[in-house]
C-alpha cells in the first residue's frame, strides 16, 4: 500500500454492566499494545481496513473491520440477520435511518455510533454518503457479557450506543473520530472492550451449551434435544436462552438454517433442492418462504444482488454492499 492510498484513508473527523467504564479504559491510556501491523486495501468503493484482533478479544468476535467510503456516494441497503450482535462505531456521517421491517415503529431515525442485537427479520438501511467507520460482530453469547444487559432487550433493536454502553460511550467515540491514526482507534477501542468484559457477566454454562449445540449444527439439532442435554425443561430452557441470547432457541434455529444456506449459496456448488435438504428444510417451497421471512428475498435474488456479509444494494452506488452487518449484521 502506497503512500498514496494511506493519505486515501484520512479520518474525517456506562451501561449496564456495572465495574469499570469506556473513561476509565481511556483515561489509563487507551492503548492495549500493538496487536500487529494494520492493513488497509481497497475493495471496490471501500478503504477497508483490519489487523490482528486483541487476543482477549478473540473468543467474543466474529467481525472486526474499519473502512471509509472512497467517494462519498448515498445508497440504500438490505440487512439481513447474521446470528451476531453488532456495534458499530460511526466516526462520521451517520446513518439516516434504520428500519426494521415488519417491526411496528422500529426506524431509528438519524442515527450514529449504534448497538443491533440478535434479528430474525431483515431491515433497511439508508445512509448519505461519507461513511467512516468500525463495526464489530459478536457472538451472542460475547455480546451478553459486553452489553451487561438482557440480549432480549435488544432484539430486533438498532439502539444508539449512549443507550446500552453508558454516556461515556459518546467520549470513546469522540476521540476515535479526532484521530485519524487506525491503529490508535483500534486500541481505544480494544481498551474500552477489554474493560467491559472483565466486569460484564457470565453466560449461563447451560444457556452457553445450549447455544454451541445449536451453532454446531447450524440449526438442525431439535430443541428437546437440546434441552434434554442441558438437563432443564424446553420451557425454562426458552426463558433462559431468550434473555441471554435475545431469539428464543427455535427462532436462533432458523436463523442459523438460514445463515448456513446463505453460505452454502455462495459457494454455488449445490441446486436449491440439495440445499434445502442439507440445511434441513422440508423442500425448497420451505426454504423460498423461510428467505422471504428472514431476509425479505428469494434465494435468487440475493445470488444476484451486491451483496458483502448479508447486505443486499438496493439503490446507489456499489459501496452500499459494506454496512451489511454494520447495523446487523
């Protein structure tokens, strides 16, 4: 890379966990020590940027990537549920809306840095152009600990980050979006997520079995089975996992049918028959209409549509495709 394209990449400029908050992380120092060396490429109208996630870190994460729009472009796009929870920390233009469809009074209006829990619907989001930004996926169960709050709370949410991380959430973001140096907001973020989880609580061990049951098999392993092996009652065992996770275990089943189908899409090795039978669907009429209620689309439609990570591009230009799971993933 360039000096060029790094010039390219200028930046523009307490919840309820309890314990330590985002201040106290900053005010130790911010920075966690240097977890490798940061990479920025350009993938289409993207400056995408990464490094090395913090290894105390790892076991929460799914996703973790900057990026900043190349030419500043409005777009409307898709997102569809990913089975992660998503903060995404806005350090420019924010958002104008995100709606959730199917959701009575789920826009968001102008919205920022924000929080998404765990979906079972998709949503439309629509954006000005000028885009810079963080987003980080979650596990649930990651999210559970960081967020320090009931994941049922956020479910189907796109919430503003004040909301669930406390008002000292607004001076982490500040200072991101003063510095237009990746790694020095990479270990202000890292710093401010380490502190959280050292103070936020622990995943039930048989919420946490429950939901490694249910991701190993990508959604195909029944609920009473699942409750059989974490020895409670499948009534209990919906209480317990919905607060935590944020779906109930039947509806996080779908959504990982949902999600291995996607993937399996993508790799275009196998008709919609075969997929449907490998993601346990009852035929392909069954996996057609679970597509329409997860994603609001057609197997062939998101195939065919601009897509990165679960976002499909509804209007403008290419970019739309990044904030996928920016807001959900």
């Amino acid at each position: 890379m360039g000096p060029g394209a790094r010039d390219g990449m200028a930046g523009t400029g307490g919840g309820g966990g309890g314990g330590a908050g985002v201040i106290d992380a900053i005010a130790a120092g911010g920075a966690v020590g240097a977890c490798g060396a940061v990479e920025i490429a350009r993938l289409g109208g993207l400056w995408r940027v990464t490094r090395p996630w913090h290894p105390g870190l790892r076991p929460y994460l799914r996703s973790y990537v900057g990026y900043r729009e190349a030419v500043a472009t409005p777009y409307e796009a898709r997102l569809v549920p990913t089975g992660r929870a998503t903060l995404l920390i806005s350090l420019a233009e924010p958002f104008s809306q995100v709606r959730r469809l199917g959701v009575r009074g789920a826009g968001s209006g102008s919205i920022g840095s924000l929080v998404v829990g765990l979906e079972d619907r998709p949503a439309i989001c629509t954006h000005p152009g000028g885009q810079e930004a963080i987003r980080v996926e979650f596990t649930p169960l990651g999210a559970y600990r960081l967020f320090g709050m009931p994941m049922s709370e956020l479910t189907n949410l796109t919430v503003e980050i004040r909301d669930v991380l406390g008002p000292d959430a607004g001076v982490l973001v500040e200072r991101m979006a003063a510095t237009s140096d990746w790694a020095a907001r990479f270990d202000l973020l890292d710093a401010a997520l380490l502190t959280r989880l050292e103070y936020g609580p622990c995943p039930t061990p048989e919420v946490a079995r429950a939901w490694h049951l249910l991701s190993g098999s990508a959604g195909a392993i029944p609920i009473a089975r699942v409750a059989a092996e974490v020895g409670w009652s499948q009534g209990y065992l919906s209480r317990r996992f919905t607060q935590q996770i944020g779906l109930t275990p039947k509806a996080s089943a779908r959504v990982l049918r949902f999600r291995h189908a996607v993937a399996l899409l993508g790799r275009g090795a196998a008709s919609l028959t075969e997929i449907s039978t490998a993601c346990g669907f009852y035929d392909q009429a069954h996996l057609n209409r679970e597509f329409r209620a997860i994603a609001g689309t057609t197997p062939g439609q998101m195939v065919a549509a601009r897509r990165v990570e679960g976002a499909m591009a509804l209007s403008g230009s290419a970019n739309s495709s990044k904030t996928a799971t920016t807001a959900a993933r």
